[in-house]
C-alpha cells in the first residue's frame, strides 16, 4: 500500500445491498446483511495501480459508499451508529469474480494487494440517504447508485456489524456495489466517485509475477 493511504484497523463490507446487482449476479437480495471482511493490506490510494493477479481471469471493479467509523461501536442502535460515522469515503471493492464463485468463501477474491483503492475521506457530506456513487471506466460510466436504493440502510448496516464485533475509531465499513460491475483489464483507468464527497481513481496493471 502506498505511504498516503490511511490503514484502517479493518475493513467491514457488505454483499448484495442493492437488489439490481443481486440480480445481475444470479442471487437472492439477503434477508439480513451479508458480511465479509477485506484485509487492511489491500488499501491502496489514488493514482496506484491495481494489479491484476496472474491466479484471476475476471477482476471486477465494485464502487462503494464507505463509511470511516469515529468512535467506539459495540451493540450500537441505529441512531447512535449514525452519531459514530467520522467521514464518508470513496471504495472499490475490488473482486476476482471467477474465485469468488469457486471458493465459497470470499477472503480470496476480495483479499489480493491493491484490491481496496480509498478516495480521500470527507467530514461533510449529504444526507446518509441522499450519497450517490458512480463508476466510470475509461472515463464511460458503469455503475451508478444511490444510497436511497440500499436494500439496508446505513445506519441500520452499522448497528448490525456492531452487534457482531466492536467497530473501532479508523475502521471502514463498505455498504455494497450498484449493478453495473464489469471486467478489468490492463491499461484501463477505473475511477469511484461518490458525487461531491469523494473520488479514488486508478490504473489497472497486469499482475508483477
Ligand atoms: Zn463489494
């Protein structure tokens, strides 16, 4: 990970939070969230290159509203959840969709070095019901989404992980990609944008092996 990148203490998304991109993918919308965990070491910032792993034929871009926490979060209601959120921060989730379908577990497809590009995180930003967040490719947009369409909310995603495991000042969460995720490849620039707030941008490499 580059030097300018803050290292969270970990990183906390959510799966299929936007019913449309459930739908793309062939699966059912959850009934509660669907958690996984990316490793901090995957953070990298704008302007470096995601490397594209020799072990993956279908590296995808997923863009996400992410959430920096700001204070202490253990069994939190949804209102003090949102009291605890210290900045709004662009993600992309990257992913090898084809390991991702073969292992069952996700710690692979989403875990490789340079898979978690972070925008730089904004204290102010809009409602956590009115963000939109945006992916182009290449300068053509992919995706785009609005947290209004999240099938769980911010906050309520927020008490829901703290009910599991304590949310530390530093950590992100990532709530979920819109429909729209496509394939990358070597020699494109892959941007994330979450309109007005915050914006990670990043040239896509073949593997170094
Ligand atoms: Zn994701």
């Amino acid at each position: 990970m580059s030097k300018s990148a803050a290292r969270p203490g970990k990183i906390v998304c959510v799966g299929r939070n936007y019913s449309e991109h459930a739908k793309e993918l062939g699966n059912e919308v959850p009934k509660e969230p669907l958690i996984f965990l990316k490793p901090p070491s995957s953070v990298i910032s704008d302007g470096d290159a995601i490397r594209l792993p020799s072990l993956s034929d279908q590296v995808e871009h997923e863009a996400e509203i992410g959430v920096i926490i700001g204070a202490t979060l253990s069994n939190a209601s949804e209102a003090k959840a949102r009291e605890s959120i210290a900045a709004i921060i662009a993600v992309n989730d990257v992913t090898a969709r084809d390991l991702q379908k073969t292992d069952g577990q996700w710690t692979r497809a989403k875990g490789f070095d340079t898979f978690c590009p972070l925008g730089e995180p904004a204290s102010k930003f809009p409602a956590l019901d009115s963000l939109t967040v945006v992916c182009r490719v290449n300068g053509k947009e992919t995706q785009r989404g609005n947290s209004a369409d999240m099938v769980f909310s911010i906050p309520m995603v927020l008490s829901y992980i703290s009910r599991i495991m304590t949310l530390e000042p530093g950590d992100l969460v990532a709530t979920g990609t819109p429909a729209g995720v496509s394939k990358l490849k070597d020699g494109d620039v892959v941007e994330v944008e979450i309109l007005g707030v915050s914006k990670v941008s990043n040239p896509v490499r073949a593997s170094n092996a």
